[in-house]
C-alpha cells in the first residue's frame, strides 16, 4: 500500500493498505495512526487474528469505523457512507492524527474510499484523483 506525508499543513498523514497494517502496532505508533478506516466485510472470517489487532489497537485509543463492503462488483457504495468515511478520515487529519484506510489486500475497496477523499479535498474529478492515489503521490 501507498503512504503519504502530510505536506507540511500540519495534516496527519493518509495510509492505504490492506489488513495486516491494523496488527502492526509499532506502525500505528510511529506514524500517530488514530483512527483507522476498514472497509471490508467480516474480515475476521477470513483472518482469525483481525479481531485480536482491532481490540489491540482499540486498546490504545486507535478509533475504527467499518463500513462492511463486500469485495464485489455489486456492491453498493452509498453516498452517505463514502462522506461519512471521508469526514472520519479529514476530522483527524486536521487534529494532526495519522489515519489508516484499509480492507483486505488495499485494493478496490479501500481504493474508493482514499480516491473519494483526495477527489474532495483537493476539488478533483474523479479520474484525476484514482490516478493520484495510483501513483502513491503526497497527499497533502
């Protein structure tokens, strides 16, 4: 998964990756990860100690908001949703707090999420913002 700095704004960085990143508690530390957005469903189905890193992560004051999509192509993403993630995501942002966009392998689902965010924040279309987030730019 892509990273970004916080471009000098005194943002909170922006980190886009899969799950794992959530069991990574040295990289949630070091990087002032406090709120964590995962948008996969069920994950602990699928990778027993999910559970055991969110209540870790938890733990330490970390907050989560589960959206619960379905790797799919007929998931519904709903409006609400998308802008609920992003004011989650720019709330710590503007606190200076890192935020951690995740779903199972930080591909499709999380993608929309970041893409959504980077589309708002910096009044692009959506194209432009897919290929930012493509590239790993700074997000700033």
């Amino acid at each position: 998964g892509g990273s970004s700095g916080d471009g000098g704004g005194g943002y909170g960085a922006l980190f886009h990756g899969g799950y794992r990143c959530v069991g990574n508690a040295r990289f949630l530390a070091s990087h002032r990860v406090r709120r964590v957005v995962n948008t996969a469903l069920d994950l602990g189905a699928f990778f027993v100690k999910y559970p055991q890193s969110v209540a870790a992560a938890e733990q330490e004051g970390v907050r989560f908001l589960h959206l619960g999509w379905v790797d799919s192509e007929e998931q519904e993403v709903e409006e609400q949703a998308l802008l609920g993630a992003c004011r989650f995501i720019h709330e710590a942002r503007r606190a200076g707090d890192g935020v951690l966009v995740h779903c199972a392998q930080g591909k499709s689902r999380s993608a929309t999420v970041v893409t959504a965010y980077v589309a708002a924040l910096h009044a692009l279309p959506v194209t432009e913002a897919l290929a930012r987030v493509q590239a790993g730019y700074p997000e700033t």
